[in-house]
C-alpha cells in the first residue's frame, strides 16, 4: 500500500517552522533533515533542505527551496482537539507565535500556512441525524472565531 505523506513547500525558513510546529502539536516528531547535493533550479548545491516529520499521525515532508507558490486557503492542516484547553493551547501558541486568527477555528501561522483548530467532537455534532441540532451547531460555530466547546454542546442540547 502506498504512503500517502503532505509535502509543504517553503521559500525559507523552513526548519523554524517545523521546530515550532512538532513543539505545538502532541506526539510530533523530525524523522529526518538533509540538504540536496546537487544544483537544482532552486539553486546550487546544499541551497535546498527536505525535512520529513509528523504531527500526531500525520506524515510531512517540508522543502524549504525559495519563493514558488505562497500557501493559500486550498490546502490547511486540521488539528481536532480533545478539550477545551487542548484546543486554547495550540490555538494561542500559533497567535503567540505571529499567526492570525480568521473565522470558524481558522488561523494563518506566520509562513502563510492555514490551518484549523478544531474540536474533535465538532463533526460528530454537525453530522448528527437530528438536523435541527445540526443546525444549531453549524449556526454557533459560523458566529465564532476560535471554537468554544461547551457553546458548541449547548447548541446542540438545544
């Protein structure tokens, strides 16, 4: 079976960003850093560096190789939280850290990457068969910017 990994693409200061990243998200880790030893149109060689690592169960592969595409709203990494105070502390450490927060758990950390913080419960709620409670939840949660849980549960008891 093939492994599926997400590749990012950084015009610069690549490991800085991953060193902040596997510090914020429980269970992460660097499996590995190297430079390419050859030319590339990047440029000459040891100018571009792969970083592989995971984030909780997820498989990345980060190249830091100059400007090419900036990261945009198509791609973001969702981080689903446990608890409220698993979810106030990567939230908080990505806004501490230079990122900005958007609408609906949405946040843009400082290299432009997007990602959502969410509760893990969240799409349990939105998909419940009941939908009038699904509506409720859906309707609390396009009014916050970072998710508050028990808002969430209370929409959804009605």
């Amino acid at each position: 079976m093939p492994k599926i990994i997400s590749h990012l693409w950084f015009p610069e200061n690549a490991r800085e960003a991953v060193d902040f990243y596997v510090s914020t998200i429980p269970n992460s880790a660097i499996s590995g850093s190297t430079t390419v030893p050859a030319e590339t149109p990047s440029g000459p060689p040891g100018s571009v560096t792969v970083i592989e690592f995971r984030l909780g169960d997820q498989n990345f592969t980060a190249l830091e190789a100059g400007p090419l595409d900036p990261f945009n709203h198509a791609y973001s990494i969702q981080v689903a939280c446990d608890n409220q105070e698993e979810l106030d502390r990567i939230w908080e450490a990505f806004l501490d850290n230079g990122g900005q927060a958007e609408h609906c758990g949405w946040l843009k950390d400082r290299w432009g990457l997007s990602w959502q913080i969410v509760p893990r419960v969240l799409g349990e709620m939105i998909s419940d068969a009941n939908r009038e409670r699904a509506k409720r939840v859906t309707e609390a949660m396009l009014a916050m910017v970072k998710f508050d849980i028990a808002a969430l549960e209370r929409a959804h008891r009605g």
